[in-house]
C-alpha cells in the first residue's frame, strides 16, 4: 500500500511538473527565423488542432508541436483556431501563435483598379491576380464597378471580387443619388455615372474634376454636344490609349459614343469612374463657363464666353508652337 501511494505522489510530481514546464513554455519566444522575417502558413479550413501544430512545426513555428496541441486542449482554444493565411513574426512564442489563429488575423492582400479603368481592364487585372481564385466569369457591364484598391483574404474568388466592386459601385452612387444637387440635367443615377466616366477621362488633376463637371453639365443644360474627346477614342479602341491624334474622319463619324455628333449623353459609360468624379457629377459647382481648353501645365483654361475660349486657345497653340521651336543660339 505504501509503495502504491508513494507511486501515485510520483507520478503527481510527474504530472505537476509537465504541466509546469507546458505552462511555462506556453510563453517563452519559439525559433527565430533566419532573415527575422515572418513565417507564412496557410491553415485549410476544417484542419483539427493536432494537423495545425504538425504543419508549424514542419515551417519551423514550433518546437513542441505536442506541447502546444496539449495547450491548446487545456486551455479550452483548440476549437477556437480559425483557417486562413497566417504571418507568423520570428521568435513568436506559442501563445502568441495561438492569438493570431484565434483571433483570424489572416494576411490581407491588395488588389487595385484605378479610376478611369473600363470594366475590360478591371476584368483582366482580376482574372491575373495569383492569389484569388475561381473563374473571373462575363466582363461586367461598364461603370457598374467601384475603382478602389480592396483589401482581401486567400480564398476569396475572382467572381466574388467582382462582385464585391460592383455592389460599392451601387452604394456609392445611391448615396451621392440621394444627395445631389436639384435640377441636374439627368434623370437616373446611370446617366450620372455616365457623365461621371467622362469627366474621369477628360482631366488626370483631382481638383480639376468638378469645374469639368460643371461645364458637361451647363453644357446638357443648353442643349450643347459635349464634344468630349475621350468619347471618340472609346468607339475605336473601348477605351485603351489611341497612341496618335483623332482624326477629322473619327470626329465626323456617327458612333454610338461620339459626343460631337450625338445630343446629350453616350448610350454606356465609357469608363468606371472614381468616388471624385461621381461626387463632381452629383455636386457640381456654379459656374457659367461652357469651354476649357489644355493650358500646357496639364490642366485646363475655362471661360464662359467665345471669345475668352478663342484667347485660351490662342494662347495654347503659341505654347505649343514655341515647345516646337528649336532653341536659339545665344549671341556673345
């Protein structure tokens, strides 16, 4: 009986002292990495605590992958572990793994559309991306996709990544909708965004954006052909760069998108326009100017009247023409 009992304290003695050296090394920093960058896993969904602990073991996370796993029982935060992809720092001790995994904090990863893009270019920057999955599926219609750069998990889908831009394309547009500015010559907030894509592709200057706006829209207002250049080169090429001049033959031919032939708005946008420009379109300042011209700075000359038109295009060509000129030679 005696030896029984002193067996029993043994292996107490055993017992207290695993779960010392376990507690202990619950938090104690784990293997450094050998640049100090981040270890990078990627847990499937459904993976049990014990197929975890062996994976960061294998990327060298974890020296005990049993002591960990026994943790992770004790403590109750096995069914806890989330899936996902996970950066797991240098010297990151188990408690800290189990923190990231619990808490989900899986990688986010980038992916940008830039405003001005059409929903073809957006499309292929989708299908390329290594990290999403799935088919990209249809092209999307165009202006029906918000241009912003979105943050998302390893796992999440082309099509659903599509999905994601049009639906804060039509969030966006249904607030600014509800507060835009009475009177504007459109009648839905798809004209609107329409106008907005124009707007988009006449100026690269942010700032520049609701003057342009003003103009298209006083331009609607008395019936005056937009006239927008951007909207030629969208017939013949769906919006990727000309690489020359229009032609006289382009600016006459009756396209569905060509604004100097056509009353009002396009049939489409001709891009997917940014926050900015839908913002210019729905908000637009008061201004009289119906003109603006390139000022060689890379914005834009306005007027209101004809003849300040014509001085701001006289003044641009004698730009132009001195940029062409050779420089002369100095006398001495």
């Amino acid at each position: 009986m005696k030896r029984l009992f002193a067996i029993l304290i043994l292996l107490g003695l055993i017992a207290a002292g695993v779960f010392g050296w376990a507690n202990a090394a619950w938090e104690q920093p784990g293997p450094a990495t050998p640049d100090g960058k981040p270890r990078i896993i990627l847990i499937p969904p459904g993976t049990r605590a014990h197929a975890a602990a062996n994976m960061l073991h294998d990327i060298g996370a974890l020296n005990h992958p049993l002591i960990f796993e026994f943790d992770l029982r004790w403590r109750r935060l096995a069914p806890k572990l989330k899936a996902g992809e996970y950066a797991i720092p240098s010297k990151a001790s188990m408690a800290d793994i189990a923190a990231i995994m619990i808490e989900g904090r899986s990688i986010e990863h980038r992916l940008t559309a830039a405003e001005g893009l059409t929903s073809d270019m957006i499309h292929k920057i989708v299908a390329a991306d290594p990290v999403l999955t799935g088919d990209a599926g249809p092209v999307p219609g165009e202006g029906t996709l918000l241009p912003e750069t979105y943050l998302f998990t390893r796992g999440e889908t082309r099509a659903g990544m599509l999905a994601r831009m049009a639906r804060a394309m039509d969030s966006f547009v249904a607030q600014k909708w509800a507060a835009r500015t009475p009177g504007l010559p459109f009648k839905t907030p798809q004209e609107a965004v329409t106008l907005a894509s124009i707007v988009e592709k006449e100026t690269a200057l942010p700032e520049e954006r609701p003057h342009i706006a003003s103009v298209f829209v006083n331009r609607l207002r008395i019936g005056m052909p937009l006239q927008s250049d951007p909207t030629i080169i969208y017939d013949i090429t769906r919006g990727y760069p000309l690489g020359r001049g229009i032609r006289q033959s382009e600016l006459d031919a009756a396209t569905p998108h060509n604004t100097y032939r056509i009353a009002g708005l396009p049939p489409t946008p001709i891009a997917n326009p940014g926050k900015e420009a839908i913002a210019a379109v729905m908000n637009p300042p008061d201004t009289r100017d119906i003109y603006f011209v390139a000022n060689g700075g890379g914005g834009h000359s306005f007027a209101a009247t004809i003849a300040d038109h014509q001085r701001n295009v006289a003044a641009w060509r004698a730009q132009e023409r001195r940029a062409a000129s050779p420089p002369r030679a100095q006398s001495r």
